[in-house]
C-alpha cells in the first residue's frame, strides 16, 4: 500500500493505473467499521482502491471542532492496509489549499439550504469543494460515500450530475454499533452519560419506523412524537427532525414515496446526526 501526500504524487499514482478500474473512498479519517464498509465495497467493485484521508477544514464552521476532531493517520493506514487498500492520499491543507487559494463550488437551493446546511452555513460549500477536487485528482471509476451522512450523499451526487463527471456515486448503507449508535469517529467525544443518551437517536429512528408501519403519514403528528420521546432525553438538544423527499430533500406534510427521516442533535458538545429511508405504499 502506498501513502502519497502530495497533488503531484496522486497524480503520478492515477496516471500509472491507465485504464483499470479506480474505487475512492474519501475520509476524514479516525476510521471505524462504517468507513471500512465502503473500502470493501470499492475492493470488490474495483481493480484498484484509493481512500484519502483529509480533515478538510473548508467545511467547519469557525466555532465547530476543526482542531480538536479526532485524528491518528498510524492506525488508519494499518486498519487500510488489511483491507488490500492499493493508496491512500493523506494531503496537508497547504497541498490543498496552498496560500492564495480562492475557488470553491457550491450546490444552490434545497439540496443545501434545509436540515444540516441550515445549521452549518457554509458546510455543503466546503465539502463540495473539496470532493471536486479530490475527484479531479483521483478520477475514479467510482466513488463511494455513506448513507450516514444522507444528505452530502445526494449534494455529491448533484454536483457530479450537474458537472458531468463520469463518476459513479455509490452509496452504502449505515453501519452501527451493537446497540443501535450510527458510527462516527465523534462519537469517542462522547462520556458515558452522553453515550446513553445517544440512543435516542435509532430509537426515534425505531418508533417513528413503528408508526409508519401501523399507517400514520402525517409528518407533523410523527414529529410532534419525537420531540416528545427526546424530551425524555435530558442531555439531548434537538437540532431537527425532518422528513423529507429521498431525492430533493424538499419537507413533507405527507409521507409518500421515497421518505427519508433525517435527525440532527447535540449531546454536550457533540453533534450527532442519524436517519433511515422509509418506501410508503401507493393507498
Ligand atoms: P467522514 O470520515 O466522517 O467524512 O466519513 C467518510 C465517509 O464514510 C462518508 O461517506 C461517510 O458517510 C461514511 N461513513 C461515516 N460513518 C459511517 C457509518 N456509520 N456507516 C456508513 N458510512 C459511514
């Protein structure tokens, strides 16, 4: 497995792949099980395998946890190198964003503008930025992201349907710990109390599946359900609860077709997001 931490060294390592097939899997790294789901799904898929790992700063907030978000690139290339992973790009932010840099992309309107882009203005700009141009070194075949994070999923796969790029989104399903928690690398912010607490999450996530199975499919009710379960909850802060189209990410007052329910809370200092897919039968 080869580390290459420079623009000039990816690029020479993409134009010695020629033709085969390229997976890329892009990280923040502090991997966990969820982020080794898509290493093996792009090993399977692919003749070759790339995982960056950058913690991008263009898409913290300046109050967010830029500084103080989780890193340890020594595990994270062991855990990739028993995964068959053939290079891992681990740029500085001075190979990224080397001084004068001014370009960024941004995905407009709903897409970015409601759930997570409602609170944490410039975050979608910041991570379109820097797939571009991790896209544009890499030029996979595929490129693989997690349903964990549903909504950069469909802002990423906008922004390659509207740029043209022929690149495959792929996208995977969320892993989670034993009991339910979606995996982040931020959950190790959480203390003990707070890590209890965190299972109001796939727990909303379960009593909303229930009512929606019994039939219920007006939003407001199912919402108002909600926030009454995480008043329960006396650590958490709800930031949302949305259900919205699966593709627009437009707000529903009705359940119909694709639904996705999308939570965002803070927990302490820690923010956590999680969500599920729901496919309501045409009445
Ligand atoms: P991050 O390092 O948090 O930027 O995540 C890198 C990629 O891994 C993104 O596409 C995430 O959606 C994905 N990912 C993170 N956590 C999970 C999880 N628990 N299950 C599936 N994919 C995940």
């Amino acid at each position: 497995m080869q580390l290459i931490e420079t623009v000039s060294g990816i690029r020479r390592w993409r134009e010695a792949q020629g033709s085969r097939s390229v997976g890329f899997v892009p990280t923040m790294g502090y991997l966990h099980e969820g982020h080794l789901s898509l290493v093996r799904r792009a090993r399977a898929e692919n003749e070759r395998v790339v995982v960056s790992i950058f913690v991008n700063p263009t898409q913290f907030g300046p109050h967010e946890d830029y500084a103080t978000y989780p890193r340890d690139l020594k595990r994270d290339l062991q855990l990739l190198d028993r995964e068959d992973v053939d290079a891992v790009f681990a740029p500085s932010v001075e190979q990224m964003y080397p001084p004068g840099y001014a370009t960024y992309v941004s995905v407009e309107g709903p897409l970015t503008e409601g759930l997570c882009g409602a609170f944490r203005p410039g975050h979608f700009r910041g991570v379109t930025t820097v797939v571009l141009k991790l896209f544009l070194l890499v030029q996979p075949t595929r490129a693989y992201f997690g349903e964990k994070d549903y909504q950069q999923l469909q802002v990423v796969r906008r922004m390659t349907q509207d740029l043209h790029l022929p690149i495959e989104i792929v996208g995977c399903p969320i892993v989670r710990e034993p009991d339910g928690l979606a995996m982040s690398s931020r959950n190790v912010y959480l203390n003990e109390a707070e890590r209890e607490q965190s299972l109001s999450l796939v727990r909303a996530l379960d009593l909303a599946e229930g009512r929606i199975q019994k039939g219920e499919r007006d939003a407001a009710r199912l919402r108002e359900l909600l926030q009454e379960h995480f008043a329960r909850y006396p650590a958490v802060r709800v930031e949302y609860i949305e259900f919205v189209d699966a593709e627009t990410l437009e707000p529903l007052d009705r359940l119909r077709g694709s639904v996705r329910l999308a939570l965002a809370v803070r927990i302490g200092r820690t923010r956590l997001i999680d969500n599920r897919g729901f496919q309501i039968p045409e009445e």
